[in-house]
C-alpha cells in the first residue's frame, strides 16, 4: 500500500496493490496493523457504515465535536464521488483548508480523514456505494455541519449547482463563520 499525506497534516491517501488477473482482481482494504503503522499512530475503528446515493447527491459537510469527534477511512466501492475533507481544527495551520479527491471503484483509493474534520462528498456517477469506518460511535447530539457551498471556503464540486441532490437537513447548515466547532 502507497501511502501519501495531504496538505492537511494528518489526513492520509491510501492506494492499495492490486492483484489483477483473468478471473478478476483481489487486494486487501483494510489491515489494522499496517494501516497504524503507515501513518503512525493508533486508530481503532469501531462502526462501519455504507450508503448508496444516485449522481449529484451531495453528502455533507459533517463532523462530530467534543469526545464523540470521528476519525474516518472511506472509499467508494461502486461508482464515484468527489471526496472533501475541511480542516476546522482551530490550532491547526491549515485551518479552514480543504482536500478534494476523486474515489472511483478502479482506483480503489481511501482517505483517513482525522478528528477535527468536516467531511462531504458528491457523487459523480449514476450511482455510487460509498463505505466508511469510523473510530466513534455516531451521537446525535454531538453532530456538526458546514453548508456545501459556504463562500469562504470555494469548494469546486465539479458539478453544476442544479445538479446537486441535498438534504433538507443539509440545506440548513450554518456557514463555515457560524458553525460551532
């Protein structure tokens, strides 16, 4: 597995190796161990999630605060979807900050999005199932959120915006300026 960090200190690109041949293609997704020990530290994920979306929906931007922050692996492993992770950690340099990148079923590549982290995607193709490990467990009463199209930070979806499919709940998000992080 190549393993490369982003401008966001912490936030990880993980491309694994690929085993192809006639009868198909085999690699390993995940492995604890080695996933720790590339980006040095210990994460232990504890709920995996899968949601199946149709092109445009626009999952996002979410965290969790206080003790029940997440840190999240994710992948598509059927379809594409443009993958953002918002840097709101207040000390950090790169606050307010963001990474873009496209994960497909053929590249097969994740992001380890550490705590501190606002996370959304948009699906790019007809459809797409999208997975994630999560190293907390969801709490209601804990959860945040960052509108998509917040003017500070200039996310480029690369959709047009009457091609997005977003919640009513998302719809309502504070900017990036009132967000309680």
């Amino acid at each position: 597995m190549i393993v490369k960090e982003t401008k966001l200190k912490g936030c990880f690109i993980l491309e694994p190796k690929i085993f192809r041949d006639s009868r198909g293609y085999f690699f390993e997704s995940f492995n604890q161990d080695t996933f720790n020990q590339l980006i040095n530290q210990e994460v232990d994920f504890v709920q995996d999630n899968e949601s199946f979306s149709s092109k445009g929906v626009l999952r996002g931007l979410h965290f969790q605060k206080g003790e029940y922050a997440q840190a999240k692996l994710v992948r598509v492993i059927k379809g594409k979807v443009l993958d953002i992770a918002v840097d709101i950690r207040k000390d950090s340099s790169t606050f307010g900050q963001y990474v873009a990148i496209e994960l497909t079923e053929e590249n097969k590549t994740q992001l380890f999005i550490p705590k501190g982290f606002a996370h959304g995607f948009v699906v790019l193709s007809n459809t797409t199932i999208f997975s994630y490990k999560c190293d907390n467990f969801y709490h209601k009463a804990s959860e945040g959120g960052i509108i998509y199209n917040d003017k500070d930070l200039k996310i480029d979806w690369k959709l047009e915006e009457n091609e997005f499919i977003v919640s009513e709940k998302d719809l309502q998000l504070p900017s990036f300026k009132e967000a309680a992080l």
